[in-house]
C-alpha cells in the first residue's frame, strides 16, 4: 500500500538516544498532577512516564517500601477488574495500601451523593484517586474538587489515559520503537474512550495511523480533526484492506452497553474479527493488541501465536501505573 504524503504543522520531539526506553529527556515535575487527558501531556513527558515504567519491571516481581505509608482510593462508579485491580496492585508492589469500591450500588451515591462531595470526603482518605466515571467530563470535574492528585481511570466514552499509556509501554517494548509504524485502531472507535487517548498520544509521534470501523462508529470528530493536523490517516472499512501492511492492530469491542439504541448494536455486532485465517496475509511480525475484555473480535486460537500480545499488556499495565503513581506522589523526580 502507498501512504498519502501528509504535511507536518509542527516539528516533532524525537528522542536520538537508545529507543528501549533511554530517552534523554530532561526530568518533568510531576509531584501532585492530576492524570486527566493525554492532551495535556507533551511527547517528552509521556516519554519520561515510559521511561520510568520500565525502571518498575524489576521493582514489580521484587516489591518495594517506596510508596509506604501512602494511600490509593479507587472510586468505580462503573464497572472493572483489569483497571481497578491493575492500579490496586501496582500500589501494593511499592509497599502502600488501596481503599476504595466498584459499584455505585455499595457508595454513597445510592443515598444521592453528588460527585463534588464524594470527593471531598474521600481526599481525607487517601494521597491519591482513581476515578472511573460512565459520565463524561467526570474525572475532570473529580479533579476540580479534590486536594489530592487525581487519575482518570476512564470517563464514558471521552478517555481513558492510563490504558493508552500502558499501550504505548507495550509497543515499545515489543517493536523497540514507535516513531515510523504503521498502526491500526479497530472496531468501535465512536465509543471507544481508549482508542481516543491512545489517538491523542500516538499523534505526538512520527506513526502512520489507519482508522478502521463501521460507519456509525467513525472516530469521533473533535479526535480525528485534533490529529490530522499532525500525523497521516486513514480511514477504512474493512480490515483486510490493512491487514498486510501495518505493525501494531490495536482490536477494540463492540461495546454493546454504549448504544443508544440496541437495534444500532446489532447492525455492527462482529463487524471485524482476528483469526489464523486473517493473519495469514499479516506481516511475520505484526503485533496484536486488545485492552480487553475481548468477546469475539479475536478468536482464541490467536493466543497461540507470535502476533498475540494482549495479555502481555495486562503486566505491563501494572509497571506503568507504578510509574505513574511513584512520579505523582513524588517518590521519584
């Protein structure tokens, strides 16, 4: 496949060192930040988050005291199990401890608590919050009322910036760089909020990126007009148009609790799926990648192969997060 050639609107900060995770950046004051949108990140500073992901790979299998003392409040009013207990785990491997809850049904917002005051309770808990919210603007707002640093663990369908932190993590690690890869997002890119942090982020770096889904599920509009003033993309909608031609396939579900209307979700249900068949046509070294919970857009049999590294992000979702959290309670500067 030919590549348009796409202008530049801006120079790019390239790092000319080491690309496994070497990056030569300056130091970043993170101490107390909150962790809203990937928008508000520069490329030298999600680098230096990357950078000292990977100085966690072996504090995570040894444990360490760094973060002792110091509490995590993970508030879930929505559902999870990677998210919450990623972020729970990477707190209990730096020596501190997590409080928290997933459901509203078991918070105080059952007896009508409005978010502004649940956070003002909750920061005389803990140093830091999670908060996954199903309203957008959610974590934003959190953050406008809470004393303590607080993370976006994903809000509706705007974003959800630690997965594509985590998602950057991984495809440096397996492809040794990012800058030059050709990188699809699959599947429901209207819905979905990972694919719109990772968009944000993807567009600070050098990548060809091709957007492939359903009609009625195209990227959403304030992301695709962000990002075409910087990088080259595509629009397709069938996925064997790229298979051939691209480095990392980042699959997404079809999420069905998204919809307005269930008549919209049937029409697009299983729209694109992953199988031996299709990999057939991909390149020997193509990565796959899924922020999970898949359904049926990647068949099981792909586990098995050298493209699979979905599971590989759950662990490395871990380091990031202990980045994350050793930076923003100031434990590493």
């Amino acid at each position: 496949m030919t590549f348009p050639r796409c202008p530049r609107t801006k120079a790019k900060e390239l790092s000319t060192t080491n690309p496994c995770f070497v990056f030569g950046v300056q130091k970043m004051e993170f101490k107390e930040r909150d962790i809203i949108s990937l928008r508000d990140f520069s490329r030298s500073e999600i680098d230096y988050i990357l950078d000292t992901a990977s100085l966690m790979e072996p504090v995570a299998h040894s444990r360490s005291d760094l973060l002792r003392s110091k509490i995590l409040a993970t508030l879930f009013f929505e559902p999870s199990t990677r998210t919450r207990l990623s972020f729970e785990s990477a707190m209990h491997r730096l020596g501190g401890s997590a409080i928290g809850f997933a459901g509203v049904e078991i918070s105080s917002v059952k007896k009508g608590e409005n978010l502004a005051d649940t956070m003002r309770v909750v920061e005389n808990y803990a140093d830091v919050i999670v908060v996954r919210h199903p309203l957008e603007g959610a974590a934003r707002l959190a953050a406008e009322f809470a004393s303590v640093p607080v993370i976006n663990g994903g809000s509706g369908a705007e974003e959800h910036p630690t997965q594509a932190l985590l998602d950057l993590y991984t495809i440096m690690k397996e492809k040794g760089k990012i800058d030059g890869l050709n990188i699809a997002l699959v599947g429901d890119l209207r819905y979905g909020r990972t694919v719109h942090s990772l968009a944000y982020a993807l567009s600070l770096y050098d990548v060809n990126l091709f957007f492939v889904s359903p009609e009625m599920l195209r990227m959403r509009r304030e992301v695709s007009e962000a990002i075409k003033e910087k990088i080259c993309v595509t629009e397709k909608d069938r996925l064997e148009d790229v298979i051939g031609d691209v480095d990392v396939l980042y699959m997404t579900r079809i999420q069905k609790e998204r919809f307005p209307e269930i008549a919209d979700y049937v029409k697009v249900k299983g729209s694109y799926r992953v199988d031996l068949k299709l990999l057939e046509n991909a390149r020997g070294n193509m990565i796959v990648l899924h922020p999970l919970p898949r359904v049926e857009e990647i068949a099981p049999e792909v586990d098995d192969t050298v493209h699979a590294k979905y599971f590989q992000q759950v662990w490395n979702g871990i380091v990031t997060r202990m980045g994350l959290l050793a930076l923003i309670l100031g434990k590493i500067k």
